[in-house]
C-alpha cells in the first residue's frame, strides 16, 4: 500500500492548488471564490487522506516485514507512523477549511487575503514541520530494524538514515520529497520480495 500512498500522496497534492505567489494578495482575495478551485480543494484533500490511509496500511505492513512486532522498535515505528499521518490529516482539513466550508456548509469566503493565506502557511506549516519530523523518526526507525534484521538492500538502510535525518530541513520541501519517494522504493522492493505462491500439479490415480 506504499505505492497508492505514493500516488494518492502526490495526486492530492498536485490537485490541491494555491497560488503561487505568496504576496499576491489580490489573487489570495478572490482564489476561493473560484468554484473550480474549491472543488479541485475538496478534491485533493480527499486523495491525500486516502492516501494517509494507505499509509497506515503499509506502515503496519513495514513492521510484520521488519520482525518489529512486540518489540519497542516496532512500536515506535507506528506510533511515528501514527503521528505523520495524524498531523498530515490535520494540516490537509486546515487547508481545506475554506473551501470546503463553502462546499458543503455553504459558509461565505471571508473577505481579504489574510486568513485564506494565513490557513494555508499554517497547514504547511504543520506538514514540514511536526509531520516531516515524525516522518524521519518512521524512516530512521525503519532503517534501524532493517538494518539489524537485514530485511531490506543496504543501499536503501543507508538512504533512509539520510533521508530520515534530512527531514529537519523539510522546510525546504525536497527533503519531503525524499522520504515520498524512499515510501515508494521500499514498497517496491517489498512486492518484487514476497515469496511466489507454487501450485503443485498432483496426478490423482483412480481406484479400481
């Protein structure tokens, strides 16, 4: 489930459009009176928590593969895994407060810039910040187990610990990348991995 939370991750996100120019206030003050971009909101956020959701499934998926069930490693594993996917939930519903409120509830968009810009900066906010930091403590604990049960290539063990450690500057945005893109190369190498099912052919000999 690595991969869909790949593809409904980024999917959402593209979809998920603001403008792009932070100062352009006249823009901000009439992006959500816009209906196409209110549906294209509602749109992606509802990929991106969908694809949280595969990432529950395979963060659980991760620690019966890594051997970390019923050890602390394992546990720690998906409570960070929890703790992304909540602040993730959290920061997507800010975004989409606005406009969804008008969607669904009818609610008028406020008027002005500053608080559909202000909502925006914030859910990115908790993104980069509290859902990319428990992002690498999931990636770094993953590497751990790998590492010591040796469920996964080296090159990759190391990559994550890089990865994981580089989510401090996830502010920058590319760091955040990298772990989207360490989720889809783990969840590759996870499917190439599991074992082929054998059907044996069994000649069955009449009795007389």
């Amino acid at each position: 489930m690595g991969i869909g939370f790949f593809v409904l991750f980024v999917a959402g996100f593209l979809t998920f459009t603001t403008p792009d120019d932070a100062k352009n206030t006249a823009k901000w003050a009439r992006w959500w009176t816009d209906s196409g971009h209110r549906v294209a909101a509602v749109i992606g956020t509802f990929l991106i928590i969908l694809g949280l959701l595969a990432f529950v499934w395979f963060a659980a998926s991760l620690q019966r593969w890594l051997g970390g069930a019923g050890h602390v490693a394992g546990t720690m594993l998906v409570t960070f895994a929890t703790l992304f996917v909540a602040a993730a939930g959290v920061s997507t519903m800010l975004r989409a407060a606005i406009p969804g409120g008008k969607l669904f509830g009818d609610t008028p968009v406020p008027a002005g810039a500053d608080l559909a810009r202000q909502f925006d900066n914030a859910g990115f906010a908790i993104l980069l910040i509290a859902g990319a930091l428990a992002a690498g403590a999931f990636v770094i604990t993953a590497s751990y187990l790998a590492r010591v049960t040796g469920a996964l290539p080296n090159w990759l063990i190391i990559a994550g610990f890089i990865v994981g450690v580089l989510q401090i500057a996830a502010g920058l945005f590319f760091p955040f990348l990298l772990f989207l893109l360490w989720v889809l190369a783990v969840s590759i190498v996870l499917v190439r991995a599991r074992p082929e099912v054998v059907v044996l052919e069994v000649d069955v000999v009449p009795t007389v």
